[in-house]
C-alpha cells in the first residue's frame, strides 16, 4: 500500500471524526439551549434521529436518470466554495456554500416543499455539515449525494468495466453509465465507424491471341 493511499485514507478519517465531532456538540447544544429556543428549528431528538439515518443519501445512479428525465422537481446545491464551482460542478447547479447557509436571502432556495434539494461537495463532508445546518433550521426535503463529486466521476464520468465473473445486472448498469456519460457531454462514443480503404481491383492483362491468316485462296 503506497504512502500516498495511507496518508489520504487517514486525511479521510479525520474529516468523519471531525464530521462525528461536530455532530455530537450540536447535539448536545441543541438539547441545553434556553427554553425560549426551544421552539426554534426542530426538536432536537428528532433532529439527531434524521442525523443517523442514511436516507438523506441518494446515489449517482439515481441522480443521473433524474436529471436525463429532466425531473422538474431536482434542485442541485453545491456547497463547496466560489472558486470550486465555477471551475466544475454538476448541471445546472446553484452555488451556496456552507458558511452562506445563515444567509436570510437563500431560503427561497433552502426553505421550500416543492423541489428536492440534493447537496453536494467533493464527497460527502461539506454537505454533510450543509445537511445538518439546514435540517437543525427546519429545512425539509434535504438530500446529500453519496460521494460526492468523487464519486460521480468514478460512476459516471469514468465507470469500469465490468468483470466477466459478474452478474448480468452489472454490465446493464455500466451501459447505462456511460450513456448516462455521454449525455453529460464527456463520454465518448467506444464504437466509431472507420472508413475502410477502398482496395483497388488488381487488373490482369490477358495478351491478345494473334488472329490466324486466312488458310487457302480464291
């Protein structure tokens, strides 16, 4: 195992110990505020209960057919900051990063019933922390794409192919990826038509059979 791998997989570690940390103090925050806060946001059991259930989460997969079926109803948040964004993000997405997320003039964004909000960062720590701030607020239909934009690139932009050894179901989901790819505009086409070259047709020249003089006379 290279020491790169080791030094990103502990880098990854610490941000969900961090996430784990966080969480914890805001819930233990929510439940000492004062009486006259409590009525502010959600109740706080209910709120450490949306924190650990994983159905705030909704895959790539999920999210590509959503947006190919142009869903009406999908509403993209990137919370990463500015420069991030406007270097690369996800179709048709608003830009609203974390530290923004008090801002009274995005709640037409954040606080509605009608859109679902998919949050999303480079994976899941910054909307994950997004999440919780907008779930503490009230905020309702809050969802957080799983791995982020690392994982859209490894699903959807640049799938594996699929081991021989697997089943049906997966060589079905890696066809749909990369047409899911090329709808984005970043895949490309695997079978191009190639114009053949024309073979020229080899001429035999047949020599000519000499005409016989005519036999006898008149």
């Amino acid at each position: 195992m290279s020491k790169s791998y080791k030094s990103k997989k502990i880098l990854v570690k610490r941000r969900y110990q961090i996430l784990a940390a966080i969480l914890f103090l805001l819930a233990l925050g929510l439940v000492l505020l004062p009486k006259y806060k409590e009525n502010e946001g959600i109740d706080p059991e209910l709120f450490v209960k949306n924190a650990l259930s994983t159905e705030r989460y909704i895959s790539t997969d999920v999210l590509a057919d959503r947006l190919i079926n142009q869903d009406p109803t999908v509403l993209l948040i990137d919370t990463r900051s500015e420069d991030e964004f406007n270097e690369f993000s996800l179709p048709d997405a608003v830009n609203i990063p974390v530290k923004d997320f008090f801002n009274e003039n995005l709640n037409p964004f954040l606080d509605q019933n009608v859109f679902d909000v998919i949050l999303f960062s480079n994976d899941n720590f910054y909307a994950n922390e997004a999440w919780m701030l907008g779930n503490r607020l009230g905020y309702t239909n809050l969802y957080i794409l799983k791995g982020g934009l690392n994982e859209w690139f490894s699903t959807i932009i640049d799938p594996k192919y699929p081991d021989e050894t697997m089943p049906r179901e997966a060589f079905e989901l890696y066809s749909f990826r990369k047409a899911a790819g090329m709808y984005f505009g970043v895949g490309e086409a695997e079978s191009k038509t190639e114009e053949k070259p024309v073979q020229k047709k080899k001429v035999v020249t047949v020599p000519k059979k000499k005409k016989r003089a005519p036999e006898g006379g008149c």
